[in-house]
C-alpha cells in the first residue's frame, strides 16, 4: 500500500505547510518496517531529530502542553480514542432472550393453545351425536378458551423483558465503568521538559512518550532513544519472536504491541483509529464482545508480567490479526458456548418437556379412546356424518388438554426465575464494586477450588518501603542517619540507585497535608529513591547529570536476569556499570564488597555465606523483599568490553549494600483466606521474591500454618522434580507435588503457566446451590454456602438431597391431591365435579382441588429455603422482603382468582370452611418435610452414585495436606 501511495506521486516526503508532514504520510510512515523504516525517514527527514522537528516538538522537552496546540493536533492528527461499537437496541436484546429453547417451546405451545380456543364448530342436533354432547356449551366459557394462551405468552414477554433489560442495564454499567477507567488510565509522556502522567485518551501526536517494560503502547511512534528494547508485536504481526529495536536496524513501535524488554522513548506518530492497531479495530469491528481486545486498557502494564508492579489494572491482549485468510470466504457465526450450569437448565427443561409431551400425548390418547368406545360401544351411537363436527369439536378439547398438560409440564418459571436470580445477584455484587458482565463469570468464580495468587500488590499493599540496610560491613535495622555512611559509599549508593532505577520511577509530593508521598512507576524503584530521601540525599539531581540519554547502555530487569544494571561512560573512557537485582543471586556474582572504611575488600565463599545467612535470610524471615546494590569498573587498559556477554560483564561485582523492603500485607487478606480455606479451596502464593520472604509472608497471610507438611519451592526446584531427564512434564510427578505446594517462589512466568494448568481442570461449583435456592425464589446467599462441598462439573443439577425432598414432597402432595380429587365430595359434603362434561360449569369440587393444590405450593416456598436438610426453614425469613413479598402477594393472588376468577379460571367462590381445609392440608407440607428430613439420602443411590454432594464441610475434617480437588483428575494428562 505505502509503495503504491509513493508510486502515485504523493510520497512520504511531501510537505505539509502547518506541521511539515500530514496524518496521511504519518501513516504510511508507519506502515514500514525494519530497515526500509529507518532508511525512509533518513531520506525524508533527515534522523528522527528531523521528523521531530517536523512535528515542532521537542525529543527532550517535548510540547510545551499549551491547550491551544494540543488542540490543533487532535484536530489535525485525531484523538487517540477508538469509538466503541454500537450496542444492541432492546429490541436485539429481546429477541436474543427469546433464542432460549424453553421459551420456544412456551411460544408454540401458546400459538397451538390461541389457535384452537377460537374453533368452533357448526351447530348440529348434539343429542343423536351423544350423550356428552346434550351439555351446551357456555358462551362465556369458549369466549375465555383464549385466556391460557394468552396467559403463556405474557409470561415469555415478561421473560424477554426481564432478561433483555438486566442486559441492557449491565451493558449501560459496564460502559459506564469502562468510561470511568479510560479516565484513570495514564501514560508517561515529557511536557516542557517534565515528566507527566496523562490520560491515554490526551496522547497527541508530537508527544514525547516514555515506553518501559511491561508497557502495552497507547500510539504508534518513532524510537528517539532506547537502552535494550524488545517488545512483543505478536497482536499486529502474529510473529511470536520479540523485536529488538534500535535507532539503526528498527525504530518503528506500534500500538497495542507489549514491551518486553528495556526502555526508551518515542515521539507519538498516529493515533486513535489511524494507529496500526485502530486500522485493523476498523476493519475487524471496534470492541467487538467475542474478542480479547479493548482499547480503553491502552497504557495499562500487562498482567502477564508478574514482576511489574504497577499494578493499576491488567492490560487487555489483542488477537492476532489473520492476514492468510481469503476475504471472500466468511467464516461460520460460532454461537457462544453455554456455561455448565446453563447447560444444565437448558437439558433439565428439554427432559421437562419431553416427558410432559409423552405424558400430554398419552392423555390425549386416553381421551380419545375413551370418547370412542363410551359413544359407540356403551351409548351404542351409530355413526353419522351430521355429527363430524360434534366429534371434531370433542377432538379440539382433547387436544386443548393436551396442550395445556404440556404447557403446565414445561417450566416457564424457570427462565424468568433464573434470571431476576441472577440480576438481583449481579445488583448486590455492584454494591461491592465488582461489576459482572458475564453471568457465566459467576459461576467460574464460584467453581474454583483453587486460588493462585501473585503477592505483590495482590495479598500485599503494594507500597513498599526500605526499612533494613546492610552497609559498610553493619546491618542496621532501620535506615541509618548520613553521617554513619562513609562518604564514597553514600555518593555510591545514591549514584547507584538514581541512575539504575527507571527514570519514569520518581516519588512525587502527597496529594494532601499530611499524606504520605506518592510512589509513581515501579514499586521497588520508589522505595529505592524513598531511600535516598531518608539519606537526605537527592536522586533527581544525579539524574540531572547524567539524562537517561546519556546513558552508555542499559541492561533493563527481566525474568530470567532478576537484575538490572546501566552503565556510564566516564570522561577519561572508563566505564562504571551500576547493578541492582535478587541479593542471593546478585551476592554469588560479586567478589568484593564495600567495608567501613570506604574500601573494597575481598569478597570470600565464607564471608558470602555469612551476609546471606545472618541478613539476608534474617531479612527475609520478616517477609522483607532483599535488595542487593552492587557496582564495577571498567578500566581503559582492559580494552572495550564484549557488552553483548552478559555473563562476564555480570561478574566481579563490588557490593555496595543490601537493602530490606517492607510490603505490608493488606489487613483484609488474612481473614479471606481463611474463608477460602474453610470452604476447601486451597490458596497458594506464587511469586518471584526469594524462598525466604515469600515463606514469612504466606505465614502472615495465614497460608501457611504451624506445620511442617506444606512444600515451599523455588521455580528452578520445582521444574526439576515435575520434569524428566528429557525436560518434559511426567503427570505423575507432578501430583506428588501440587497436592501440598503453597509457595513457589523465585518462578517465572512458564512455572506460573505450569501450576496453574492443573488446577484449572479441577474447577467444581458452589454457586449452584445458591442458584437452586434461587430458582424458587431471589433467596440471598450466606456465609453457610462456604461450609458446603463443592458441586461437580458432572454432577447433576439436582441433588441427591433435592431429589429426596422432591420425591417426598410429591407423595404428599398426590396423595392429597387424589383423595381430594375422588373422595372430597363426600368429605366435604358437595357436589362431585368428576362425570361433569367437559363443558360443564366449575364446581366447588374442582375448585378445593386446585386451592389446595396451590396452598401447598406456596407452603412448600418455606421448605425450598432449606435445601440441604436443615430443620429450621423459617431462619432469616425476615431478612429477605422479596421473598416475604412473592408470598403475600401470590396468597392474595390466589383469594382474588378463587372468589372472582369465575369462568375464565373454572372457579366457585368457596366458604370459610373450605379455606380453613385447603389453608391446613397445604400448611402439612411443612409438617411432612420434617418427617422427609429423617430419611437417609444414601437410600436414593439411584440418584447419584458418588459420594453426597449436600454435605457439610467440617473445617477440622479438611486434610491440610491435600488439595479438596478430585483425586481422579489427577491422573488427566497435562499438555502443555
């Protein structure tokens, strides 16, 4: 595309009278790569300083951030905003609510029931026909036939309406939140010689960007100044090797690619929807909700670098973009795929439905057979065509009761009563601030039995602080005053640690009087120059002397080197290189070390020993994150060194000093993980601190007990016995681990990956049982849910437990139901309502029967409180309103369809003595769950043949040793 734009004549070297260059040339600019990049803008602008100069910014002022002109250059170059994509209308929204499968069977059954209630056959003499069909039908009655499919759909609308707007509300709250996190995140960028954070969203072009690691890129740019830069460009080219880039080989950075290695800065060419990732957002559809993309998390540190610490929020990953796919061939719309336990629903009212269809089916058939054989056997009836329409009509209100056997079978209830469940859920949870978009994500998070955890920021507060130092041969347990410090050694130290920290980590001024300082970038780094402050000694004005582009070389920290070091050129050609990293392995590295005197003595296998035994563990049995500071020399007569063999340039340090940072834990995490604990989810600490400290703060965080049969390892330790001599993972070995790690320390992201691929297959439920709860009625969830075993992935949705309440609560009921259906005229003393035709009038009979029938469901509401066999079903009642309103106001529902309900529910008012026997035959269904409590649920093996999932977890029966996982998953292969 860029060679055919310069073919054209229009180039990239045009001229563009307010800038010097257009949003049109930055663009194909931008487009390059490599070499053909950096020989573009040589030939265009001269060097990078050429192209800034373009731009009127400065490479080490930048803009001078007057509104004016930042205003100008959105308007010229654009914002860096993407628009997000249009959300559904709530007519998409209702229309995908009714794709649920049980509302589609709801809507036929109800256009079958609206069709037939509007037939009605010709008039013919009825008594030739037979003796059923003397009784006229009443007119009110066939004009009320509609009700009950107009009754179905009103409840699918209702359905639809509730679920259509609870997305529509979450869609409006997740928007709203994504709005208000655009305006929290920030990008380092250099305005009027300073370094600032700015909203990602007020990037411009001409910007001065600061890029570290860890970064995700807000805008495209043009490397001015790097010191070991790789970043990852998988999300635009699919490549997954990282990019090294250098002012000669590759300068071109793009957005939405990670930076992996180093840092650096670079003047901001493109943004918005005319960066290289805005183009492929409009060409694939901005924001779409199946992908991993999302603009608004711009600037935000990834989360798949653990080590760093600026811990705002994880960085959303991009997708590759497929470029070797053929246009013209669109791929399938793939549905999304239902949760476990909407796939559960979803077979639960399939089965419903499918046995109501037999059941209505054979009913229907039942009715027929009957007609047929009372007609033209018993009455002796001789067929005539004069009476079809009579026996059509007979047919139709077999059909009718067919139908509406179906329709009762079908739950209805269900999807309305899973749904305002779970909207009340996901409106109690934002009152805790955790916003839910994908109600599935409840049920994920609700499955986990097992929780790994990062330690910094995550179980710690992440604001860290030097509170122990070793220095000049003395450990002193808190920071020392200056002048205990040897003069050469403190200059060393602050010298150190103002150039060998990102010059984006800086401490800042409180926010308020009386505030503690604000810590901006990495963690550790802020509590190294904190440090420097409580010298009183001043970090900046080293950093004054020495700008980060004067520095000689940079080797930025990683995962693999647990250190970081940058070296200065010195005037007469001699180097100094400045090291800080992991004290255990920074210490091994050096042969020196700095003494009282100011000198440097040698550096013995005994005397390391000592440091690492006598401070540095002391430290680290604290839960003190140890810091080494270390520094060498490169004189002229040794020669240039080889910068590239890092191995050797990483030897022969001097020890300046070793440091011990505090991060305290956060005071809520002890507790939660012993809630988490106690439900049986096992919490491990997986972390890149040393063995020591990660051990004294999961001991703080209650991880770790008093016992000695937890396993503690370091990623190296525990790659060694999880892998065969070939380097492959062996399943078997690594189920005698993972049952009892709780720490792994010093790891790396792939021993991160490892571990967690187990127990990711181990995911079991708890929210089903606040769900069943829930599918009565919105019944809160307690604290008690956390006592329970967790619910399989295969186990099914009712429970043994549930079962046995079912089955008991259907043998009273039947029983009931039948005497009052075959003997309650004579009890009560009425008229039978049993041979009445089918037309007939409602009776008082019939009416007790469905009263009844009724009362006891509304009684039964209290017993489904209690689903786990608990005695009291009345504890709480009161605390839950909703639950006290369903009931008053489905009582009263009921009075009112009773008494003036009339035709159109084949209804009789009864008197006071007929409620009093309906109100006590329903009020026996609590009587009769406590005699259902006492039988054994082990009788029900035909349930479920495992073990009972209803049981109580027990906290002194829970095996510290072992994960509550499923011993038989343990033997799933793990590939990875």
């Amino acid at each position: 595309m860029a060679s055919n734009f310069l073919e054209s004549g229009h180039g990239l070297c045009g001229h563009e009278s307010e800038f010097g260059c257009s949003k049109e040339e930055l663009c194909l600019l931008m487009e390059l790569r490599g070499e053909e990049a950096v020989a573009k803008i040589c030939e265009c602008y001269g060097d990078v300083n050429g192209l800034c100069a373009r731009l009127k910014t400065s490479p080490n002022r930048g803009l001078d951030g007057k509104p004016e002109d930042l205003q100008r250059r959105m308007e010229k170059f654009g914002a860096n905003v993407i628009p997000p994509k249009k959300p559904k209308n709530f007519l998409e929204l209702v229309w995908a609510a009714l794709q649920d499968i049980t509302l589609i069977i709801l809507v036929v059954a109800a256009i079958i029931s609206l069709g037939l209630s509007f037939y009605h056959p010709p008039s013919a003499e009825r008594h030739n026909c037979s003796s059923a069909a003397t009784v006229v039908e009443n007119e009110g009655e066939a004009e009320a036939e509609w009700i009950e499919g107009a009754a179905i759909l009103l409840s699918v609308v209702v359905v639809a309406l509730v679920t259509a707007f609870n997305e529509w509300s979450k869609e409006k709250q997740f928007r709203g939140l994504q709005k208000r996190i655009e305006q929290e995140q920030k990008f380092t960028v250099i305005r009027g010689g300073e370094m600032i954070q700015i909203k990602v969203s007020e990037i411009v072009v001409g910007d001065i960007a600061q890029v570290k690691y860890g970064d995700l890129l807000p805008a495209d740019g043009v490397l001015i100044q790097g010191n070991d830069l790789k970043v990852d460009e998988s999300s635009i080219t699919g490549e997954s090797d990282h990019v090294k880039k250098k002012l000669d080989k590759d300068v071109m950075l793009l957005s939405g690619t990670h930076v992996m290695e180093g840092s650096g800065k670079m003047v901001v060419t493109a943004v918005g929807v005319n960066s290289q990732s805005g183009i492929i957002f409009t060409l694939v559809g901005a924001g779409e909700e199946d992908g991993n993309v999302d603009q608004n998390n711009w600037g935000k540190e990834d989360s798949r670098f653990p080590e760093a610490e600026n811990k705002d929020g994880p960085a959303v990953e991009m997708q590759p973009l497929e470029t070797e796919t053929e246009p013209e061939k669109k791929k399938p719309v793939q549905r999304k795929e239902k949760s476990i336990l909407q796939g559960k629903l979803a077979r639960l009212a399939v089965q419903i439905g499918q046995a109501g269809l037999i059941m209505s089916a054979l009913t229907v058939f039942i009715l027929i057979i009957r007609f047929l054989i009372d007609t033209f056997w018993i009455q002796g009836v001789v067929w005539s065509y004069a009476c079809v329409p009579i026996y059509v009509q007979f047919l139709v209100n077999f059909f009718i009761i067919g139908v509406t056997m179906l329709v009762v079978a079908v739950p209805e209830g269900l999807p309305l009563a899973v749904t305002i469940s779970l909207a009340y859920s996901v409106k109690k949870m934002m009152k805790d601030n955790n916003l839910v978009r994908h109600l599935d994500a409840c049920e994920t998070m609700g499955s986990a039995t097992t929780i790994c955890s990062d330690k910094t920021g995550t179980l710690t507060m992440n604001r860290m602080t030097v509170v122990q130092a070793f220095i000049a041969n003395r450990h002193y347990k808190a920071v020392p005053e200056p002048d205990r410090i040897p003069a050469n050694i403190l200059d060393l130290l602050v010298r150190g640690i103002g150039v060998n920290c990102a010059y984006t980590s800086k401490i800042m001024p409180p926010e308020r009087v009386g505030g503690l300082p604000r810590q901006v970038g990495n963690k550790t780094e802020c509590a190294l120059l904190g440090f420097t402050l409580d010298l009183l000694q001043d970090y900046q004005a080293i950093r004054n002397e020495f700008p980060e582009e004067q520095l000689f070389k940079v080797y930025t920290f990683n995962s693999m080197r647990k250190s970081m070091s940058t070296v200065l050129k010195n005037p007469d050609g001699s180097y100094r290189m400045f090291t800080k990293g992991a004290s255990e392995i920074l210490l091994e590295k050096c042969s020196k070390i700095l003494v009282n005197s100011g000198r440097a003595r040698g550096f013995k296998d005994e005397n390391r020993l000592k440091v690492l035994k006598v401070v540095v563990e002391q430290m680290a049995s604290k839960g003190l994150r140890t810091i080494c500071l270390a520094y060498k020399d490169f004189p002229v007569s040794d020669g240039e060194p080889d910068w590239e063999n890092e191995a050797l340039i990483l030897t022969g340090l001097t020890c300046i000093a070793v440091v011990g940072i505090e991060d305290p834990v956060r005071p809520e995490v002890p507790e939660a993980i012993k809630k988490c604990q106690q439900a049986g989810i096992t919490v491990r600490m997986v972390t890149g601190d040393n063995i020591s400290t990660a051990r004294a703060v999961a001991s703080k965080c209650g991880i770790l007990d008093t016992e000695d049969n937890f396993l503690c390892l370091e990623g190296k330790e525990f790659n060694q016995l999880i892998c065969n001599p070939l380097g492959q993972i062996e399943q078997e070995r690594l189920d005698k681990i993972w049952p009892k790690l709780r720490v792994l320390a010093r790891s790396s992201p792939t021993d991160k990956y490892t571990l967690v691929k187990v127990p990711a297959h181990r995911q079991r439920g708890r929210c089903h049982c606040g769900l069943h709860r829930s599918l009565h009625h919105p019944e809160p969830p307690t604290e008690a849910l956390l006592l329970r075993k967790p619910y399989g992935r295969t186990r099914p949705l009712i429970s043994r437990t549930m079962m046995r309440n079912i089955l008991g609560q259907a043998i009273y009921q039947l029983t009931v139901t039948f005497t009052l259906l075959f003997a309650g005229d004579k009890l009560f003393n009425i008229e039978s309502g049993r041979n009445a035709p089918i037309e007939a009038p409602p009776s008082e009979h019939y009416t007790m029967v469905f009263n009844t029938f009724v009362l006891m469901q509304i009684f039964n509401e209290f017993n489904a409180r209690k689903i786990n066999g608990e005695r009291n079903v009345f504890e709480g009642v009161f605390r839950n309103p909703i639950f006290c309103s369903i009931i008053l106001g489905t009582y009263v529902a009921q009075i009112l369809i009773v008494h003036f309900g009339g035709r159109p529910f084949s209804c009789v008012a009864l008197n006071v003595y007929q409620w009093l026997w309906c109100t006590l035959l329903g009020f026996g269904t609590l009587l009769w769950a406590q005699v259902v409590s006492t039988v054994p649920t082990k009788w029900l093996k035909f349930a479920y043949k495992g073990d009972d999932s209803d049981s109580v977890l027990d906290p002194g029966d829970l095996d510290p040793k072992t994960d509550t996982c499923d011993e038989g998953l343990r033997r799933q292969p793990v590939s990875l």
